[in-house]
C-alpha cells in the first residue's frame, strides 16, 4: 500500500527546490519500488495569493491523515503589510500546533567537503555534529494574551506571554535524552533561569526527569546568552541541546550558520503519536524561504532533499533509500559541483537543476 | 569639587577586576588632578552573605546620587537555590530598573593586536566594530505576570510576559539612530515580528520614528534569528544594532564572542535625565563573574579597566584621561601580554595585578 504523504511547498524558494525532490521520487518510485500516495497543496504566500489564508483547514486536516509532510519554507514580506494573522508564516506556526508537533529536530552538522564555507576557522568546527532539540508547539510563540493594544493616552503597548507547563518541558526533554543515548550521550539544557521563572521552571523539570529515568546521560545546564558565546568559542564541547520555542530558534540558525551549510540542513518535527498508532511528522529545511533569490533558479536544493531523507528514515521506515539518498549528496558535494551559498574557488557552480539532476546521477551509480 | 562615584565590584573575578582599576584611579588623581569621591558597596553574593539581600535600598539611593556608577559582576550559582527574589543578578535588575538605565551601549570591537584570538577567520572578523543598542528595563525581563503556578492537577506553570511601550521602544530606538550619526549612519533594528506582536510594535514604532526625524541614518530591520546567523556569517555588514533586552542580551554576547576577546569589551547603561541635570549612568564589562575563575588571581582586568574609560568620557567628561587609558591598553597588548583568555602562541602570559600594573605603567610612559 502506498505511503500518504502531504507536500507543502510553499513560497519563496520552496517550489523551486521541492521540485528537485519530485525527480528523487520519480527515480525511487522506477527504481526502488517507492509507492507514495502525493497530495501537493498551497501554503504560505501562494495559498494567500488563491485562497486568501496562510493555509486552509482542509489542509491541517489533510496533514493529520498522511503518513508524513514534507514542507518546503515560507516568509514571503511582501504579506507584511496585510496584518498579523495573514503571515504567511502562519502556515507553519498552525501546522505544528494543530499537530502537535512539538520536538524539532535540527541536526548542525558539518560537512566535511564544505568546511572552507564557515566563517569559523577549520579547526574550532571540524567534526562539527550538535543535535538542537527545540520545542515548537509552546513558549512565546503561543501564550496569552498577545497583541497590541491601545492605552487611553493614545499610545500603545505590544504584548506576549511566554507559558511552560511541566508536561510540555518533560516530553521535549524525553525526546533530547532519548537522541543522547543514540549519539554521544549528553545533554545540555538552555533556558534564561536568572531572569525567568519559565526558565527555572524548565531547569527544574529536566533536572527531576534526569534523576528519575535518565541518569545514565550526561546533563549539564547553561544560560541562553552563554550558549549562544559558547556556540562560537567552542561548539564541538555541545552534543544535544535542548531547549525552548524562542531561544531554539535562534541558537539553531546560529548552529545551523556555523557548518557555513545552511542551505544543506533538514529537520524533522515530531508530534504525538496518533490513535492509528503512527507518529505525526513534519520534514522541512532549516533555511527559510529566501526571497531574495526566488526564481532565480541558484538555490541550494540539497537541505530539501536531506529533508526528505530523513522522512524515509524516521515516517517510511526505509533507511536504504535514506542512505542512498545520503550517500549521493555526499559524493555529489565530493566531485565539486556547489550552488552559489557553498561556492568555494575551485569547485563548480551550478544551479538548483543541475544540482539536483547530479543527485539522481549518483544514486544510479550506488 | 569631587565627582561622586559609585563602585559595586560584586561577586566572582568582580573583586579582582576592580582592585586593577583602583590602582588606575591612584595614579590619575596624583598625575592628573582627577578628584573622586568613591563610595564602595557590597552587591550580588557579597551582599547576600553580609545583608541577606542581593542589594539594599540604601545603595540604590547611593547609585541615583552618583556622577556614575562603576560594576563589576554578580551572578554566582552558589545563591542559585535560595530562591528567584535573591539571586545574585537581582542586583544589576534592579539598579537598571530603579535608576531607569533603558539603553545599554554594548561595543564589540575587534583589537587588532587580538584577531587570532577570535574562532572567526581574520578575513571575517578583521575591522569589526559593530555597537548594539539594548533595551534593558522593560521586555520580558520585567512584565507582569510572571512566576511560577501550581495547576489544581499538581503539575506547574511557568509565566513570564513580554512588554513594550510606543515610548520605552522610541528612547532607545533614539538613542540608537544618535549613536549611528556619529559612526557609519546605519541601524538594524531586530526583533522577531513574524511571530511576536511586541516584535511587531517595536518595528512600526522604529520605523515612524525614522520616518519624522532620522531619515539621514539608514534604517534596516532583522528578525531575531537571521540576526544571529549574519553576524556569524558577516558581522562587518553591521552597524548599530537597536534591539529588545532579551534578543540583546543574547545577541550581544554572542556579538562580543566575535571579537574572541570578551575580557576586553566594556559597556555604558544610560538612563534618564534627573532632576539635577545629570544622566543617570552604570559602567560594566560585558563578561560575567566567572565564578570558575574566581580567586584565582588570573582574571583579565581590562574590560573592567575600559568600562571605567568610558565612565570618564561620558559621565566625567574627561575624554583626555580616558583617551589615555585606551592608548595604554592598546600599547600594553601590541607589546605582546595576555591574560589567559587572550593567550595566544609567542606571547606572554600574565595574571590580573600584572596586567593592571603594565597599563599604569603604560600611562606613566605616555
Ligand atoms: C517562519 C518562522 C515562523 C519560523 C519560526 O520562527 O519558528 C522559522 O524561523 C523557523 O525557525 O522554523
Ligand atoms: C546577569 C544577568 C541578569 C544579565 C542579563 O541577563 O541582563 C547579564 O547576562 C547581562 O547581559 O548583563
């Protein structure tokens, strides 16, 4: 039986390199006996543009049925202007919280082909492998109340409401002790606990779920600013962190930034597990929807189909494509050829068909 | 008449690190006819151990009827148990909020003498001088409410709430565009608007304000997490940064590991006008109280030492001294000593009373 799986591509760049994703498929589906079962809808900006919303109910609904959801990004400004509810953005934000999926999973990995492409000097990033765990369904993100609101003196005040109960910090938790015992068996948690009592909160309960069932991990606790100074000095010293919604986005990009590879990071968002007995699942590049290079054809499609690697991995249960997956983006990266974000002199440019078409080359010679 | 200076050293290497800028005080004051009337208090732990309270309210009276006041550091985990209302950091908290010092000027500065002390390449951090603006007396550090609850199920509720007003985000936004007139014209203003309505205020709120008065300056806004991916990527495309007490606290930090030289980098708190004319003002190093470090006599004393620099150009109008002590500084590291934690192969190694004393000697020379 085929596998549902739901393509959300977005806006911005998302289209453009989804669209290297589908010739994987094609090849997958020849090859490889891949049975998928595609719905393709619009989020973002383009389901804007049609529909008049971020994203529809029938898609969230959509979402909840497949077996897996491959996103693409979205983020278009141009929806700026047309009021808080109309972000784009808003795609992704209801997704995961309709969802429930609340553990993502933002592997900072360096590659080692493409070390000339970070900032950081070769020998404070070599063997660079960080696992943030971030929670995405709590925190800042959703509290209330929010808004803006007007005072009588005409002013105004804006305002949001970071929440964590004690349920929504242990299963994250569960989720980063868990990946640590498969990895190098330590975790760091992050929180602002000097100045937050949502942060002391936090600490407090990775601290009592460390005692009662993973005593076996490594676990250490450290302040946002601090992680976001240590990420730079010495980012090998991290294995998993885990922390909250807000904190997680930012130090994840930055994370993400010191591979110099943004532009070839997947993650994996995971949910509850539903009453059929699977796991809702959402994949999506760390890279966002880049507008400033839409349509231009130069985007790096490497993170998408890592993304979807990491989808037959973890919701299809078919590690042998996901390797083989892998492995070609390795050996393609390996011959030279790079997009515009990871040229280095001496290698080749191409573009996001090319770099994509190069992907599908080297599986056939696996 | 004598200038009214406040000193609170605090905790950790705070002690160690003041001590050295003592003895730069000394000398000024026989060579230089620099007349100060110093108070010295307890704050942070030193205060805890002595009066039970991370700081008294005679000191906060003491700091509203200074010229200035000189910090040091607090925030030993040693109190981290005694419960939220006594750590060690309340102390900072509250002088910020009581003396109303909303707009904290954080340089991060490259020293050339330093470049291989930075984890970047010199090729992305050469020349790097970036000034982030951050507000530090409103944001989630101190809306209400806040705390921690325990639900009717027994499990718990951490809460903190995000606040800004149209005129808290136009004073430091003000300060901001100020500042930029005076280096290269340009302000990114950051915050996180695609999923914060604070966020949201904090950009129209910048953006009329540049529109009615600073339309010289050139004005850009960032999201929070692509903020801290480009300064990673390329720091040298910065100029003023003006941005909310949470994102600065850690963009800031992350922005002075940069320069690899955090033990050098000062930083000045402006307040209000008061009543007699003067502005309140703290002086601090941007680095922590180490307590790991702490007592051990190797602490780098001349972030401390440039915070008391900026103390005389600013509040004391004394620009020659304070000219004075930045040459010195600078002399003293092209003749090759280091601290520990700027140490780099061929040179030479000192300790905090050493350093200290070279900077003094330094000014004797000039
Ligand atoms: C698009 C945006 C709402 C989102 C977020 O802030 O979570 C993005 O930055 C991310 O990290 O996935
Ligand atoms: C000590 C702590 C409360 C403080 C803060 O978070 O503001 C510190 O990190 C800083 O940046 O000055």
């Amino acid at each position: 039986e085929a596998h549902k799986l739901l393509v959300l591509a977005g806006d911005g760049i998302g289209p453009e390199v989804m669209r290297e994703v589908a010739r994987i498929v094609h090849w997958l589906d020849a090859n490889r006996g891949l049975k998928l079962d595609i719905t393709e809808e619009l989020v973002g900006a383009a389901s804007l543009a049609v529909h008049g919303v971020p994203i529809r109910d029938e898609v969230i609904d959509l979402a909840r049925k497949s077996d897996a959801v491959l996103f693409g990004s979205v983020g278009d400004p141009a929806w700026g202007h047309v009021g808080f509810d109309k972000r784009p953005e808003v795609a992704i934000l209801k997704l995961r919280k309709e969802l429930e999926l609340f553990a993502n999973l933002r592997p900072a990995q360096l590659f080692d082909a493409l070390i000339d492409a970070s900032a950081l000097k070769p020998e404070v990033v070599r063997g660079l492998d960080i696992m943030i765990v971030r929670e995405t369904v709590g925190g800042i993100y959703f509290g209330e109340p929010r808004g803006i609101e007007t005072l009588p003196d005409g002013s105004r005040r804006g305002i949001n409401t970071e929440v964590y109960t004690t349920s929504e910090i242990e299963r994250v938790a569960r989720v980063a002790f868990e990946m640590a015992r498969q990895r190098s068996n330590r975790v760091c948690s992050v929180e602002k606990c000097n100045v937050m009592e949502s942060g002391l909160l936090w600490k407090e309960v990775v601290t009592d779920l460390h005692k009662r069932e993973y005593q076996d991990v490594e676990l250490s606790h450290m302040l946002a600013d601090n992680c976001a100074m240590q990420l730079v000095r010495n980012p090998n010293q991290f294995d998993v962190i885990v922390t909250g919604n807000l904190f997680g986005d930012i130090l994840s990009d930055l994370a993400s930034m010191l591979t110099g590879s943004l532009g070839m990071l997947p993650s994996a968002t995971l949910g509850i597990v539903r009453e059929d007995g699977k796991r809702n699942a959402l994949y999506e590049p760390i890279h966002g929807s880049a507008p400033d290079i839409a349509g231009k054809g130069i985007a790096n499609p490497l993170a998408q189909i890592l993304s979807f690697a990491m989808l037959l991995r973890y919701s299809l249960n078919r590690a042998e494509d996901a390797d083989l997956i892998e492995k070609a983006v390795s050996n393609v990266l390996a011959s030279g050829l790079r997009t515009a974000d990871i040229m280095s002199p001496g290698m080749a440019r191409v573009g996001t068909d090319m770099m994509g078409q190069a992907v599908v080359r080297e599986m056939e010679k696996l």
